[in-house]
C-alpha cells in the first residue's frame, strides 16, 4: 500500500455502470518525509477525501474490489483512508 | 488507474480471436501537470478514442476482462474513459 | 518478496473491519548491501515487527490473504517475517 | 501491453513440464520512438517470433494462460503477436 | 519473467507453514548484458540453484503457487530454473 496527497479529480466518460456517481481523484504519491513527488496515479475514492489530505491506496484490483463489495467492478487504484498521523522512528 | 495521451496505433497479427477486430492504441503517460512522458504502454480501446485525446487507463487484467464482458479474454491494459476534464488543486 | 527496514507506523480512519487492531508499519525498502533506499511502502504487520528491524515482505494481494487467513481481506503488501540473517556471497 | 524486439534466447532447465519444448525469447523493451531500450524481460514465444522482429508482449499471467490454453501454466510473460506496423500520430 | 544471478540467502522467521524447510535466495537482477545491477528481490529456490548461477525468476503469485503445486502458498518470487546458456543475437 502506498500513501499520496489527493491533489486533483477528473470527470471522464466511462462506459461502465461501475463508474457512475463515482469520484476519481488524482493522488501524488508521498516520498518518506511526506512530500508531493509529482509520481501521481488516478484512484477511487471510498471515503470521502478532500484536497490536501493525505490518503492510503491499495493498488490492486481484487482488494479494491472487496472495499467497493462488488466483484465483478472494474478498478484497481481505490483510497481506503485518511491518514490521521505518520510516526516516523529515528533509528 | 492512470492518465494518458493517445499517441498511436498498432497493427499486430496476433493468434487470439479475442483480437479480431479490436483496435491497439499506443498511449503515451501523462505527467501530473498534463505533460507527455514518453512513458507508454499499449492498450485495447473501449471507448472510440481517437488521436490527441486524453483516456484514463486501467492497467489490470481482471478489469479489464470485466470491461470487455468476457473473463477469458487475454488483455491487461484497456482505455476506460475520455477524460473531459482534469482539475488540479493548488494547495 | 523484498525485504525492508520498519522505520514507522501510520493511524488511519480506514472504513473496513479488516483493518481493526491491525498495524499499518512503513517500510523502507533496502539496497542489497542492506541500506535503506528512502522508497518506502506500507504494510500489515502479522509478525509483531518493530521499528528498525529487517523484514521480508509479500507484496501481492493473494499470498497477503493468505497469511492473514482471510480470502475476502482488501490488503496487499504484508509483513510475513524478521530476518534473522542475510548472507551475502562474494563470487 | 508493451512493445519490444526479440534479441536473444535462453535455455534453461525448468522443472515444470509446462516448459518442455517452449521457447523462451529475450525481449528488449522499445521506446516510444521505436529504439531499444536495454530494459528487457523473458516471454514465452506463442507466435513463432524470430531475432529481430517487434513483439507486442502481454506480462501478466492470467492473460497468458488464456493464450496458451492452459490455466494452471506457471508464466507471466507471453509473446502474443509480432507487430507488422506502428503509426504515430504527430498532434 | 527476469533473469538473476544467485547473492545470497536470508534466514527468516515466518509464521506460516508454507516456509518450514524453504530456501529464501537474494537473486541480483542482470542487465542485457549480463552483468549484475544491485536491483534484487528475494525468491523461493525450487530447482536448488547455487550461490553465482543465473536463473530464471518467476514473479506472479498463482505462477509460483502452480510450481510448488500449493493453491494456498504465500509466495510471489520464485526461482524456476537454472540458465545454461544466453544467446544474444546482433541485429
């Protein structure tokens, strides 16, 4: 699993009922001390995000399958949280 | 999921019956601020996508069976959706 | 498999019952001379891994499930030991 | 999907019958202005591709059983046609 | 499918049955030419390859599960053969 900051949405014409009333937001992949690195990807939303927070992705398909409930969607990129803190140990 | 430029097209002879008559796009990766990358992949269209325009893609064969309608067909990368817009958050 | 470095832990709000109790630990990816790399990923914890231990981890969602024993678990990248020992052969 | 070019072949002892009598091709992957690139994988050939001939590959296992016909076949990366023509558009 | 040189082995406590008595090897990635590139990943040895050969990996998770002949084995990385000979063609 990966983290991001949700930096953008897209609305796309999808030709798939799955799609419909979904949000698609654009998360920028986190580097260790928590900066934006540009290296983005497209993810379902299952929880609300908002600009600027930062999130946890799960980038495979079956996964994100079994947090929509459905398993015959078609996606693989799903946020399936916010992340309330990062503890980064010193060692 | 990611974001491409449909940048070309492939003519390939291949011995699947799945791919008669399926149309081969080369789509070139977007950076996060809408630039092509040079990064492509190759993937099936489902949308009627033409040359210039900008596709959200999904890289995973179990989706894009589901999308396709048929769960023996042999693909990985498909074109889901044109994008019609792509809004980007300052933050 | 990979092996890596626990160099924290994440809270998150994650609208699944898998995630309950479970520990979400970030892992920084090693070097083969046994260095972390700074490229990270986050993983469950089903071995009681703590901060600055080595560990191997699996990162595909089926052989995750199946360490957790839970064929429906939305997870893909998990801890699955400690290392013990790494030997390095010079040839 | 990718693009490469068939630059070499192994042999190799494999315990498995599935790889009795295949062939196992040296693929380089191709830029997208149709150079090699270094970066290349092992594919099994399905198509009869010979040294020098550009190669659409699938590199995902669920898909390359599908095309060998086999469903319990231990492979990821197939050789499912070589391609006979690539347009690319200027825009 | 990747080519790799054998570096070394790890010694792990894992807590899953599928890993009593299973060799875990550090194999080196090898470039086009040959040579090692310090990119490694850690794989499940099932042909009893030796510290400096090249070998053939297999990193899809139903394809190692297929090799070990173990639908529930949590694996993803694994050693399938031993390379005996690389042709590289000059085009």
């Amino acid at each position: 699993m990966i983290l991001g900051r949700v930096c953008g949405s897209i609305v796309s014409t999808i030709n798939h009922e799955f799609y419909d009333n979904k949000r698609l937001l654009m998360v920028d992949r986190l580097s260790i001390d928590g900066k934006v690195t540009g290296n983005y990807l497209i993810a379902v939303d299952s929880v609300g995000a908002g600009a600027g927070e930062t999130v946890l992705i799960i980038d495979e398909g079956n996964s994100a399958r079994q947090i929509i409930g459905d398993k015959t969607a078609p996606l693989r990129s799903i946020i399936v949280g916010v992340v309330d803190q990062t503890t980064i140990q010193s060692i």
